[in-house]
C-alpha cells in the first residue's frame, strides 16, 4: 500500500488547498474510509475465499457480467495504470536526483527512464517467484523505516512555514469545496493497496486469521503513516516549491540537507518506487489468471509457466502499462484510475448487504463490527467523491465509464464461452 501516491501527490493538492487542517484531514479521511472498506472486504474474503478480489466478490453477490466488468477494470485500468503512473514518478525522481534534462527528442525524460523500469520488473516476475517476492518483502521493510525516518526529521527540523493547521472556517470551507474531493482521487490511490490481500485469498494460508489481520493491520499502520508524514512535508516545504512538482521526497530533502544529500534522497524514493512497480506487477495478473480461468475468449491468460508464474498475463499488463506511460500525464493517469476503482470497490462493500441476506446461516471467520453503519458511511463518501469526479474532472471519469462499457459490450458478445 504505501508508494507512489504519498511521494507524489502532495503538490497536486497544495494547488487547489492551502489549510494545513484541511490537507490533513484529506489523508485522515483516505485512512477512515480504507479501514472501513478493509473490514468489509475482511468479511467479503473469508465468505467468499477465492482468488479474483471484485472480480470473485460482485460475480456471486450481484452477477457474473458485473464481476467480469471489476475484472476487466482491474485488467485495462487498476493494475497497469497504477504501474505507469509510479514508473513516472520513479522517472521524475530519477530526473531530479541526477539533473537530467526535461525532455530528449520531444519526449519528457521521466517516460524513458519509466519504460526501462517496466522492463526491469517484468524480467523479474515473469522468471523467478521467490526472487520476485523476497524483493517485495525486503523494499517494502525498507520503505516503513524510511517513512519513520522522515516523519522524524519532519518534526524536529527547524524549517517552519507557519501553515495553519487549526480547525479554522477557512479550513472547514475548503473541506466542503469541490477541489477537496477532487484531490481526494490521489489519496484513494495512494491507499488502494488497502484490499490487495483480497486479490489472492486463494493462495493465502489459514485465510480466516490472516486476511482480517493483513487488511485491517495494514491499513491502520498506514493511515498513521500517511498523516504524520504529510505533516512532516507540510511543515518543511514551501507550498509554493511543492505545487504541481511529483518528486515531493526530493525537495524535502533539499529543504532538510544540502542539495547533494537531496539527491541521494531522490535516489532511494527512487528505489522505492520501484517496489510499487513490483507490487502490482506481482498482483495484477493473478485477478486476470482467474478470470481466464472462467471465460473461454480469454483462457489464454489462466496459463502458468513451468514455474507457476502466469507469465502471459504480467507480458499484457505490462504492455498495456507502457501504453499509459506513453499517452497520458501523471495527473490524468491518478484521476482516471481513481474514478474507476472507486467505483467498483463502493459496489463491493455495498454487496455486503446483499451477502448477509443471502449467507444468513453462514459463519465467516471475521463478521465487520458496527455493521450497517460503516458501510453505508463508506458507500456515502465513495458516491461524494463519484460525483464530483463527474462534474469536475469529466474527461478523465467519462473515460473510465467508457472502458466499463467497454468490457460489457465485451462480456455479452462471449458469454456462455467458458473453457
């Protein structure tokens, strides 16, 4: 879970909020909102422990065309767009760190340096499985002591730009204005990785203990994380510096160090990136695996190579990955992802309803506390968000309709085709 969105996405809100009440409460709320989807999708999981996340979720709660859509989304939209957007970053940090120029041969130079980076990773999971998962284990390690590390710095540093972070009227005003929940879009995905244990339910031991613990553990960890170093950022940068700027890591370093130990900053946030890449390279195609395993048009995909790596699938994403990279900005690729998978896990957690109806004798290992009031607070603030996305950022969320779409007129021209 933690990666692109928390060292990049700062200066896109600075534009839009200037309270330091208001930014904080932005990341506050991304963690609420998570925790509660983490405890439904607990639920969710151990009812229904299968491999596929939404894809497996809305298939049997709702219908199979609306699961083969989560999946289709999943498959175009929630992994590889997500890749494309931190092998950017990763670029951009790279970009600062060494002085790179801006761009060579009319191409911005962060998008070279994100297409090696894809290739890099796809090398490593299609070949070797353990290699790919001890390296996801040992950066995401190093990516927690790191945090603590700046969030430390950030409060005992003596930089100090006197942001206002009381409970003020202006800060209440922005908190309620459309750009809030807009740049609530960036914090959705900089938490997303909150349902990944989801996704691979199938491959998880004793997933009646472990998925609860993973999902909910993990994101209040997180949550913690996310808010202390926003306001380790806040405190040290100027808001002026920061704004519109993704390599937020890197100017922290400059305003805390010299400009040469900024760049070594930018080198490791560099390097952390590149384990959000491996994250959802490594994730990704295990839902698209399962949905070959389903849909004949696609079976193609549900092949493992000899060592038990769906190989074919991680090629496509990746592909599809690199398509992202070449066509689109940072900004655009955050607000198109952002509508779709908002989408789709409000539909999942809303699905709970339907599930407690139709398993009413079932005994799941983890049942959600407090239910239905977290739910329906969750599927209240994904739909605000939903809605102002229509109306703010049309292009990016009419886009992210028109790919669902997409796969529906897809899922109705083969169904019935199973393998």
């Amino acid at each position: 879970m933690i990666g692109t969105g928390i060292f990049t996405s700062l200066g896109f809100q600075v534009m839009a909020l200037n309270s330091g009440m208001s930014l904080l409460t932005l990341w506050l709320l991304g963690g609420i909102s998570s925790l509660i989807g983490a405890l439904a999708y607990a639920e969710l999981a151990t009812t229904l422990p299968r491999s596929g996340g939404e894809y497996n979720f809305l298939s049997i709660i709702y219908h199979p065309s609306l699961g083969f859509l989560a999946g289709w989304i999943s498959f175009i939209v929630g992994f590889a767009a997500p890749t494309a957007a931190a092998s950017i970053a990763l670029g951009a940090y790279l970009k600062s760190a060494f002085g790179l120029p801006s761009i060579l041969y009319g191409i911005r130079i962060e998008k070279y340096i994100a297409f090696g980076v894809l290739l890099l990773i796809t090398l490593l999971h299609s070949t070797n499985k353990k290699t790919g998962a001890h390296f996801q284990s040992v950066f995401t390690s190093i990516k927690i002591i790191l945090l603590l590390f700046l969030i430390i710095l950030g409060l005992y540093a003596s930089n100090n730009q006197h942001l206002d972070f009381r409970f003020s009227h202006q800060a209440l005003k922005e908190i309620i204005s459309p750009a809030f929940a807009v740049s609530f879009f960036f914090v959705s995905f900089s938490y997303s990785g909150w349902n990944s244990a989801a996704y691979i339910a199938g491959e998880i031991r004793n997933p009646g203990k472990n998925i609860p613990l993973s999902l909910i553990t993990g994101t209040l960890i997180v949550t913690s994380l996310y808010v202390l170093i926003t306001y380790s950022f806040l405190k040290v940068i100027p808001v002026t510096e920061m704004s519109g700027k993704i390599e937020i890591g890197y100017l922290f370093g400059d305003q805390v160090f010299s400009t040469n130990a900024a760049k070594i900053m930018g080198l490791i946030f560099s390097l952390l990136l590149l384990s959000t890449v491996s994250a959802l390279t490594l994730t990704g195609p295990r839902v698209t695996q399962v949905m070959g395993e389903d849909y004949k048009p696609i079976a193609w995909f549900r092949k493992l190579s000899s060592k038990e790596i769906p190989v074919r699938a991680i090629l496509v994403q990746s592909g599809l990955a690199g398509i992202y990279i070449l066509t689109s900005s940072f900004e655009e690729v955050i607000t198109y992802i952002g509508f779709t998978l908002n989408l789709f896990t409000l539909l999942a957690v809303a699905g709970l309803f339907n599930l407690r109806k139709r398993y009413r004798d079932a005994a799941p290992a983890y049942r959600m506390k407090l239910y239905p009031v977290l739910p329906i607070i969750f599927v209240l603030i994904n739909m605000w968000i939903l809605v102002y996305g229509l109306i703010y950022k049309p292009f990016e969320s009419f886009a992210g309709l028109l790919t669902a779409a997409a796969g529906l007129i897809f899922y109705y021209s083969f169904r019935g085709k199973k393998p």
